[in-house]
C-alpha cells in the first residue's frame, strides 16, 4: 500500500500544482478555464468579491454551502440567469444597464431569454458542446460557458486545436447563431450575401468593436475593423457586425409605411454611423452611434434609430470601400459607391431611405405596387432581401446578383440589367416591385402610358441610372455623359437632354443620342 501511495501522492501534488500555476482545468471536451478567458483574467475577469482576486474560481463558487444554503455547482446562489445578472458585491456582474454586459444589458433581450431559445447542438464544430435539456430554456447558458471552451474555427483556413471561442461562447461566430437560425443560414449560403460563412473572413470580427468601454479609441469605434480605415484586409460581415443578441426583439418592419421606419426589433442596441447632410451630392460628416447610444431611435432604445445608419458602417465613405466584387456584371469592375452621397434627400432625386430627414421628391400620383406609395418610409432591406420569400427579412442573402429581392414570394420580378425590357420581359423587371406599369406620371399629352407603349422595347437603364439610390437629377434620370457604373456599362444610356413635365411629355421634351425618335 505504502508502495502505491508513494507514487499516486506525488502525482496528485503535480496535477493539483499545474493547475494552481497554470489553471486550465478540462470540464468536457472543449471546456477550459484560463486567465486568457474573459471570466478568468485576473486584470478584467469576474469580479464579485473583493476578499478574492479577480478571476478567480471563488468568485463564482463558494464551495458545498452559501449562507447555509446548498446549490447546483457549488455556486453562492441559484443557478440561473439572475446569478449572471448579479449586482452585488463588488462592482457586480452583468447587471442590466450595467457598462461591463458586452454589447448592451443582456437582460432586456426579449428574443433570447425567452422560454423558446434552448440550443439544439451542432455538428458543424468539433468539440462542441451537446443539447440542451428542456430545462435550460432561455438561459444565458444556451451560448455562453463560464468556463470558456476551446475548439478550432471549422470555417478557418488554418485551424488549430488550440483556438479559444471569444467572449467566454462555446462556439464561434456565426456557428453559433446558425445552430438556431438555418433559415438564415439558407440565406447567406446564397450567391450573393454578405460573406458570413466565407472561410477567408473567419475570426476577423473583434469583440471591442464599438465596444464603449474600450480605452483605445481607435479599437473602440472599430477602426482596424470591417468598420473604418486600415488594414483593408479585416473586412468582414458576422451576425454581430449587425445584431446585438443581447438587446434585440423578434419585431420586424412593414414595407410601406408612411408613418415611421424605425429600426426594427432585431436591429435594436447596433451600432451605426449618423450623418449631417450637406449639399445635394455632397459627402455628409459621420457621428458613431454606440450600442448604448441614446436619442436617435424614435421609440427610446439604444443603438441605432434607423436601418440605414447600420448599413453606412460599410457602405458610406466613412469606411475604406473596397471593390464591389462578387455584386455581378459591369458593377464587379468599379469601387463600392457612397451610399450616404446617394441617399441624401438634398439629391433632386432619391428613394426616400433617410427618411427621418427631408422630404419625399417622388411622383405623388397612383404609380406604386404593393402597398408602397410615393411618400412611403423605406429600408434598405426593401430592395435587398432574399429573392424568394419574404422570410426572414432582412439583407442576408439572395440568388439575385446585387443581393436583389422581392416584395411578394414567388414573384419573377429580379432582373434587373440593360438586357430586360417590359415588352420581352414584362413579368421580371425589378422595379416593378413597387411601381405599377400600368399606372405612371410618365405620360404623353397627360393620357398616353409612355413607359409602357412608346418606350416598352428599352431597358429601364437606358432613360434612368444604374444605382437607383439617388441621383443629381430628377426622376433618377440618366445622362449619356454621367460616368459608370451609374450609366451602365458607361455606354447604355441614351438621353443627351431632358425637360421635366408635370403628366405633359411630348418628343420634344427629351434629345437622344444616335438619332430615333428624339433628334
């Protein structure tokens, strides 16, 4: 016995001294617990006490009883979302409303802290963790693990066995999201989506983008991110570049409003850029708006107030525009446009996105389709959404190049190219959408449909621009001098000179390059 106890004491003195200098201690497969994890670093990590040092294991756990009382794990109390939530103690934990909850107070979330949220597993990573029993509905622990948990990235290009998940999850990015949403992963697996599942992308996103608390400024408003500036080589697009998971509601928009179109539940608590619009066709001045940012949602929730200002974080000239690749034809050669320049409602001409700000320009008579209007409040994600159901909303991804979708499911209306016109193609063109062929302002001598009987043959590029954002022209219209990719191909248009009308065109109103009809 003497002879056994010689050798199993040192070992255990060895194992219990490792784990003491270097506390990695192994739970399950995947499952650690270290100072390089959020909880467990002793500068930053869980704080609860101040008769402990930070990080430690004790901050968490009080051994068999606490106060008398015994609980799941050892835990000083109940074990549920209320002990994540703790505002005692020391400075408290993630306390709602508190600055240390990462993205927002995660108790506000309505959407994943509710009785249906229960993580299914997934096989798309190995290790990762296995389902969840009914029990655990709703908790913080359906995504989280306070230990922390170490897997390779599965989308990596060079994955690793020795990779730890960020922000104390167990598993990474948008595997995570996925194991609930596949509806939406349907989506981004699409032709055309934002490259949530590129494996070249994997692991760029960084936690402290937009993060408030965050010393550096230039990590805290996401400047070597997707977001702003340098190296061009970070850009990506994760499921938390647009949602916060910790604030955010299962309300969606309506599409053709012409009350309000505030951000919607599942946009609330995102970070977004604000504008200051000058002249018409001019570049505004950015302003950040924080997950915890207040007075720009109309109905009083952090964040954002409206769809557009989370969608200049990549496409408005406050960030580095790369390369429009991957959005199909003539439009892969040229630059990503500036978005926040298109949509100004200073613009003679412009879909009404920035619609808390101006006036509708449009043709106020009975020329819209499917609820729309000429003053009707409008997202981005009206146009650019899945192409063939309405579905999740949402731009996630579309089969459609320029991630192009419609408004009612089944619909063939997606083209939208110099290639269609109405009379070869009158049940695909893209704008009809939303504006009714069959009723429209572009009328000869206030009775003839010109759009659809003298001009039925021509495709819409050729009197209007490529990017119907908005223009420095009325009705969008297209010069043959306007360069590309707003004149399409930069040799489609067709109109050397034009003269608005109110219902009253006549040949004479417009000169067309090439002789026709317009000479």
């Amino acid at each position: 016995m003497k002879r056994y106890l010689s050798v199993i004491v040192p070992l255990i003195y060895m194992v219990t001294l490792g784990i003491l200098t270097y506390p990695r201690i192994l739970f399950s497969a995947g499952g650690v617990y270290s100072t390089a994890t959020k909880h467990g670093d002793p500068r930053t990590g869980v704080y609860y006490t101040n008769a402990l040092p930070r990080g430690s294991c004790g901050q968490c756990h009080s051994g068999h009883t606490s106060r008398g009382q015994s609980y799941d794990f050892g835990l000083y109390a109940p074990n549920d979302n209320n002990f994540c939530w703790t505002t005692g103690g020391a400075g408290g934990c993630h306390s709602q409303g508190g600055k240390d909850s990462y993205r927002g107070a995660m108790k506000m979330s309505t959407a994943h802290t509710s009785g249906t949220l229960l993580w299914p597993g997934t096989r798309e990573q190995t290790p990762s963790p296995p389902a969840r029993s009914s029990a655990d509905r709703g908790k913080c622990i359906n995504c989280h693990t306070p230990h922390g948990y170490e897997a390779p990235h599965p989308h990596s290009l060079k994955p690793t066995l020795s990779q730890l998940v960020p922000n104390q999850t167990t598993v990474w990015e948008e595997i995570l999201c996925e194991a609930c949403h596949r509806d939406i992963e349907n989506q981004t697996t699409k032709t055309y989506a934002h490259p949530v599942d590129t494996p070249s992308y994997a692991m760029r996103h960084q936690s402290t983008e937009g993060h408030a608390s965050h010393n550096d400024y230039k990590w805290r408003y996401g400047y070597y991110s997707s977001l702003h500036g340098p190296p061009a080589n970070m850009r990506h697009a994760e499921c938390q570049d647009c949602h916060n998971v910790h604030t955010t509601s299962t309300s969606t928009h309506l599409p053709g409003s012409t009350s309000s179109n505030p951000a919607s539940g599942a946009l609330i608590g995102s970070t977004g850029v604000a504008v200051n619009n000058g002249p018409e066709w001019t570049t505004p001045t950015y302003k950040w708006i924080n997950f915890d940012s207040t007075g720009y949602h109309p109905r009083g929730y952090s964040g954002i107030g409206y769809e557009y200002q989370l969608c200049f974080k990549c496409h408005s000239s406050w960030t580095a525009q790369p390369k429009a690749a991957g959005l199909g034809g003539v439009y892969s050669n040229y630059d990503q446009t500036d978005q926040s320049v298109e949509f100004n409602p200073n613009n003679s001409s412009f879909h009404w996105v920035e619609n808390n700000i101006g006036s509708s320009k449009a043709y106020s008579g009975s020329a819209y389709a499917n609820g729309f209007s000429y003053n009707s409040k409008m997202y981005c994600s009206d146009c650019h959404k899945d192409d063939a159901r309405d579905t999740p909303k949402g731009p996630h991804g579309s089969s459609t190049p320029r991630l192009l979708g419609v408004q009612v499911p089944g619909s063939r209306f997606t083209d939208w190219n110099n290639t269609v016109n109405y009379r070869s193609n009158p049940n695909t063109v893209f704008c009809f959408n939303c504006h009714s062929f069959g009723a429209t302002g572009f009328l000869k001598e206030s009775s003839k449909n010109l759009h659809t009987n003298e001009h039925d043959e021509k495709p819409c590029q050729a009197c209007h621009i490529a990017i119907p954002h908005g223009w420095k022209r009325a009705r969008l219209i297209a010069y043959t001098t306007d360069p590309s990719p707003y004149n399409y191909g930069g040799s489609t248009a067709r109109i050397i000179s034009w003269t608005q009308s109110n219902g009253d065109y006549r040949k004479e109103s417009c000169s067309t390059v090439g002789g026709g009809c317009h000479q």
